[in-house]
C-alpha cells in the first residue's frame, strides 16, 4: 500500500507555512474555480495541517512524525510526499528535497527497520 500526500518541508514550520500557503491558495483556488470548490480558507489550510490533517508541512520533524503516525495507522510500505503545489521558488523547492532525502527519509527508515 501507498500513500501520497501534498505537504512541503523547511527549516522550521513558520518557514515552511509562509512559503506553502500562498502557492497552495492560488493553485487549489484555481483548480477549485475550474471543479465548483469553494476558495480555500487559511483556517481550513490551518485544520489540513495539524497532527491529523491530509497536509504534511513544517520542519522535518514534524514530517518524520507525520508519516511515522500515518504508517501506524496504515501500515504503508510506500510514501510519496508531492511538493510541487503551486509554484514553489526553486532554492525553496530544492531545500525540501534536501531535507526529505538527508533527514526525513533516512529517519523513517531508521524507525521502521
């Protein structure tokens, strides 16, 4: 089983928050306009991203935990997080990945071995 998630991970959650919800807001804003959705609010960005929301997003302990948490409850054996909501500046884009692959993945896997 897998599970893919839109999320984005920084230094810090302020850091991550500040640079996710404006893009996230434009693109389902959009996509919502073209499917009948109504605008996306920073309240319901806010309740996404808490501890049981579909949002993975902030430093990357709080992502470790998150898929941690997900994985009890689930049991996957795969993970996909989609960082590319909306257009993302590419040196943010490219520190998300760093984290992913030297910190968030590495410890995930460490947890679960």
């Amino acid at each position: 089983m897998s599970i893919n998630s839109h999320g984005f991970i920084a230094d810090t959650e302020q850091t991550a928050v500040e640079s996710f919800w404006p893009r996230y807001a434009d693109e389902m804003g959009r996509i919502g306009r073209e499917r009948g959705w109504p605008p996306p609010s920073r309240a319901h960005f806010d309740l996404e991203r808490d501890a049981h929301g579909a949002l993975l997003l902030g430093s990357p302990q709080q992502v470790i935990d998150r898929i941690l948490f997900e994985h009890e409850l689930f049991g996957m054996h795969r993970f996909l997080i989609q960082l590319s909501v909306g257009t993302m500046p590419h040196a943010e884009m490219l520190r998300a990945i760093e984290l992913y692959g030297t910190v968030v993945a590495p410890a995930v896997r460490m947890a679960l071995a």
